[in-house]
C-alpha cells in the first residue's frame, strides 16, 4: 500500500481537520500526486513551505529525520495528535509544526518542499527563502500553470527552474504538460 493509500483509509476524520488540504474530489488527486513524490528529499533534513494541514510533512516523516513545516494560518496540531494515535507509518513526533512566514525561519534544511507556494512569497519572504536553499541539497516545488495577476511572481514552471537554477540548482520538470508540473532541482 503506497503512503496516499494508507492516508486515504482515514479520510473521513482527516477531510473534518484538514480543511483546504482534503482529501476530496480534485484535490485528492492533487494530493496523491505530490505525496508520490516526497520519497525524492528521503534522509534529508526537510522544511515544508506553505505546510497547510501538514500532510506533507507528516507522510515526510516517513523519509526524514527531521522535519519542519510553516504556514502562516494555525498549525496543524490536530492532525499531528490523529496521525500519532492512528497512522503509525508515519512518525509524526518528528515534525515540528510552526506558525509563521519563511522570513521567520531560523536554521538551515538540506531540503524544501514548496507545493503551490512559492507565487505567493513577497519579496522579503523570496529573499529569505533564496537563503534558505542556497544551504539546501534538493528542492520540490509544484507549479500551479495559470496566468499570475503579478507577472514577476515564480508561478510558471519557467520562472521556477530559472530561480533555482540561478542559486546552483539543476532541474528537471516532471510531467511539464499537466496543469500543476512539479520541478526536482538538486546540487
């Protein structure tokens, strides 16, 4: 059974927690697809970007000796508490969970997981998050292909791959035709 199967068992009680991050309709395949790739930052230390419910980092835990995930809405703590009790797969006391932006962040993380994220960074929280991966080994970021409002925002795969390949990355977009393409970048 893959990480998103063992998640989705618990969908009823996880879709009354996770509010945008649920696991129905579009979303659950969204959701399925970005899982699938979290095994790419595998013992490495992980920050999860724009953590949401705090999916991603919990299934990360699986992967990673330590695991951070930040957002600026409250933090998932309940969901943390279910996948203790309930999905011991995963090793949920691990992650730590913060309330903040990137600019926030201390420390240093060998990886980054920024799904659908990284458009919505001002400029401090950009230049922060630039600091924050010129420390990091890998990066994956999903792209959300649409015309952005701000056409200086990093929304197009495009626009990603050459931001971190200007901070020393090199990078491959998986599945670029798909509306929502992910981008790996390694050093």
């Amino acid at each position: 059974m893959n990480d998103f199967e063992v998640i989705e068992q618990h969908k009823k009680e996880l879709n009354k927690m996770a509010g945008y991050q649920s696991l129905k309709g579009k979303r659950s395949g969204l959701l399925r697809g970005q899982i699938a790739e979290i095994p790419f930052v595998k013992g490495l230390s992980v920050l999860d970007v724009g953590c949401n419910a705090g999916l991603h980092s919990l299934v990360a835990s699986k992967y990673c000796p330590s695991v951070t995930g930040i957002d600026i809405y409250d933090t998932p703590f309940e969901i943390q508490s279910y996948f203790q009790k309930h999905i011991p797969v995963f090793h949920p006391e691990i992650v730590q969970f913060v309330k903040g932006k990137v600019i926030d962040v201390k420390g240093s993380f060998e990886a980054v997981l920024a799904f659908n994220v990284l458009y919505h960074l001002d400029k401090r929280n950009l230049h922060r998050m630039t600091d924050i991966l010129k420390g990091a080994q890998r990066i994956l970021v999903q792209a959300r292909v649409k015309v952005a409002k701000d056409q200086n925002s990093l929304h197009l795969p495009e626009k990603i791959v050459r931001y971190l390949e200007d901070i020393g990355f090199h990078c491959v977009v998986k599945n670029p035709k798909s509306s929502r393409p992910f981008v790996l970048g390694e050093k």
